[in-house]
C-alpha cells in the first residue's frame, strides 16, 4: 500500500489558505450583515423623518389677538355662570365686534366674510376664559383665537395669493382683511392648544386628540385587566401543572394559530358575541378592550411561557428539596424569577393593541364622539381610529393634524416598549 507523503511546508500553506478563506467568508458575512442594518436604520430615519417634518406643524396653528371687553351682562346674562346663562349671551357677537374694531369691515358682504375668519369655537372659548376667571368681567383683555382654517393653509402657503379669486377658498377681501392684522402685529404662529386639549371637530383648527386619548387609556386598562391575569395563569397551567398529552398539545397549536389570526377577525368576534349576543353598546371602551384582550391573550401566552420555561431547573429542585409543595414552588420562585418576561410580553402586547384599528372599526369605535369619556361605560373612540377619520377630511389642515397625532401615537407605542426594556433589565436575574 503506498502512501502518499504531503509534505509539511506545503500541508502548512493549504492549513493557512483554509484559515484565509474562512475567515473571507466571515468578514463578508459580517459585511452584509452590516449592510441589511445599515438599510434598516436607514429606512427609519426616512420614515421617521418624513413622519416628523409632515407632523411637527401640526402642533402649531395660527392665532389672532384681539381686545375683548368682558361686558359680564352680555356673555353671562343671568349672572350665574351656569352653561344656560353663558349660552344665550353674546360670546360670539363681542368677538367679532372687537374684529371689526381693527379691519373695518364695509358692507353687509364683507362684515359676513369677516366673521368666518375666526374659528367657530371662539364662543366657546370665551366663555371657558370666564369659567376659569371670573375676575376679567369688567376689563378689556387680549385673547389669543385661532384662525380658520382657510385663513391657516393661506398664511402657510398652501393657497396662493396669485391663484385667480374664483379658484381660491378665500376672497381677495378677506385677504386684505389678513393683510392689515399681519400689518398690525395681530396674527402669531404658536404652539396650539388645540391639538392636546380639543376633542373630535368637524372644524380641524378646533381638533385635538384629548378625548381619542382617554379613550386609548380606558380601553388599554380594560385589555390589561382580563389579559394580563388570564395569560399568565394559562401560561402557568400549561408549563407547570397540566400534564403532556393530546388535549393539552391542541390547546398549545390553537394558542399558536391564535397568534397568526388577523386582527378584524377578533372584531367580528367582539360584534358577534359582546354586541350581538349580549346586547352591549357600541364604541365604549369595555367592548373595545374586551376585543384587544382577546387578540392580546396568545401574545401574552406565548411569552410567559417562554418566561416559565427560562426559570433553570435547579430552582425548582431547590425549593423541593427544602420541602416547598408544588404550589410553594410556582407562587414563590418560578412566578417571580418569570415575570420580567411576562411584564415585558405583556407591555409589547398592549403596545400591539394600541396600535390596533381593524378591531375597533368593526364594534363601532368609529363614531364622531366631542366628549372625553370618564367611564369604560361612555360611548369614546382610541387614537388610531381618530388618526383614521381625520386622514379620511378633505380639509388641508387636518393633514397636518393626522401627522401631529402619529407622532404622538409613535411617541405612546415607543415610551410603553422603552418601559418594557427597562422593567426587564431592572427585574432579571443572572444566575
């Protein structure tokens, strides 16, 4: 039998080149790597750049300052202060007039053309100024009232002052009307007040997010309260009491394909059985979080799981060996050596369901509510669909806002998955 002898200088250099090339395709791996997330944190900067330029003016509005004199017997004429009183006083006639005082309208055309310039909340406006401070009856004050909208896009550019009269949205009198407060230091650009203080609006100068978002909070309170305890406890039946067989191994592939369900699936459920079945209301914040608890429940599931089964052996044998029972062993050391990845599912659970709009549209949270709910019981609606509805107005202005409110829902789903993190660095164990 022969052999054949390598010899060792040339069995070195073949070693040598194996090493180079393996080492090639490393750094080449890595290098793509790279790449895909070079890309990636690429494509976020875009897009949330793209979201923060488009968004950000949608904070702001345009403002007109006018000298009001709080002539107590024509805005409160009962002298109460009750809702009726301030009602059937003269808000909204002691504005324009203090308008009128700087423009000069001429004309029955112009006054009724200057009258739209201001938006249609400033009597609301007014008398919420004297609700809260009585002690300007008497005085004449500056108030700062938003513009219409029209008078907004104009001042922002978007309608052109060369654009031909009868393809504009304003006249050329309300131009000069806009003209003469910009000349008179009137008209200011400012933080709107608006945006996180006003609720739903056919008017999107007077359009906010405060009630989309009390809403968002009462249904995700509701969602967290049958998901957070239902998921762990069925994460624990299912890791460390019920036994290995079929049923058990059915109700594991139903959780799993729950996971993948899409989530207008879940919202017909909810229409079926909560609304049709038991005859609740529709678009209150209990049927919208019972429905985000349903679709949350796999998620939440499927990570405490994960979590129980983290939890090493020797713990559980530990405990045994000192004589703990197996509910001692559950309660006292797997549950909270699990839970930093249990609240951490949970938290990107909820995180999930605040983003949802499929679900919600389909119970009826699309409703048109002014309100703010201060129950689960009170008709609401939640901050996607609100972004929904205003992406759907014609109007110029509500663009911006549909912009101002997902950065804000951004903002919401960044800060609850920043928590996440935190609570699962602050809580985990190394062993």
């Amino acid at each position: 039998m022969n052999n054949k002898l390598i010899n060792p200088t040339r069995a070195s250099e073949i070693v040598r080149n194996s090493i180079a090339k393996r080492r090639a395709k490393d750094n080449r791996l890595k290098l793509y790597g790279r790449i895909a997330i070079g890309f990636a944190v690429c494509f976020l900067i875009f897009l949330f750049s793209s979201i923060f330029i488009k968004g950000y003016p949608g904070f702001f509005q345009y403002y007109v300052t006018l000298d009001i004199n709080f002539d107590r017997e024509r805005i409160d004429p009962q002298g109460d202060l009750s809702d009726n009183s301030l009602f059937n006083g003269e808000a909204s006639k002691i504005v324009n007039e203090a308008l009128f005082t700087i423009i000069d309208p001429k004309g029955r055309k112009a006054k009724k053309q200057a009258k739209k310039m201001v938006s249609s909340g400033k009597d609301v406006r007014l008398t919420n100024l004297v609700k809260s401070n009585p002690n300007l009856f008497g005085t004449i004050s500056s108030v700062k009232f938003a513009l219409d909208d029209d008078i907004d896009s104009f001042l922002r550019g978007y309608i052109k002052r060369e654009t031909p009269e009868s393809e504009r949205r304003i006249s050329d009198q309300i131009i000069k009307f806009v003209d003469k407060l910009d000349k008179e230091g009137r008209i200011s650009y400012e933080f709107s007040d608006y945006i996180l203080n006003g609720s739903a609006s056919g008017n999107p100068e007077m359009a906010g997010i405060k009630g989309a978002f009390f809403g968002s909070i009462l249904t995700l309170s509701v969602c967290l309260l049958i998901a957070f305890p239902l998921g762990v406890a069925t994460a624990v039946y299912l890791e460390e009491v019920a036994k290995k067989n079929k049923i058990t191994e059915l109700i594991e592939v139903n959780i799993n394909n729950l996971a993948a369900v899409p989530s207008v699936v879940f919202g017909i459920m909810g229409l079926a059985i909560f609304i049709s079945i038991f005859g609740m209301p529709r678009s209150i914040p209990l049927v919208g979080g019972m429905v985000l608890a349903l679709m949350t429940l796999p998620t939440i599931i499927i990570s405490s799981r994960a979590a129980i089964r983290a939890v090493p052996p020797s713990v559980r044998d530990a405990a045994y060996g000192i004589g703990a029972s197996k509910l001692q062993v559950i309660f006292h050391h797997v549950i909270p050596l699990a839970m930093p990845g249990m609240l951490t599912g949970t938290i990107i659970g909820m995180a999930q369901a605040l983003g949802e709009t499929a679900p919600l549209l389909m119970i009826g949270m699309v409703a048109f509510i002014v309100d703010v709910p201060n129950s689960v019981m009170d008709p609401g609606t939640v901050l996607p669909v609100q972004i929904f509805m205003w992406a759907d107005f014609a109007e110029r202005m509500f663009i911006q806002k549909t912009s101002a409110a997902i950065i804000i829902l951004l903002g919401f789903l960044i800060s609850m998955n920043a928590f996440a993190i935190y609570l699962r660095k602050k809580l985990e164990r190394r062993w």
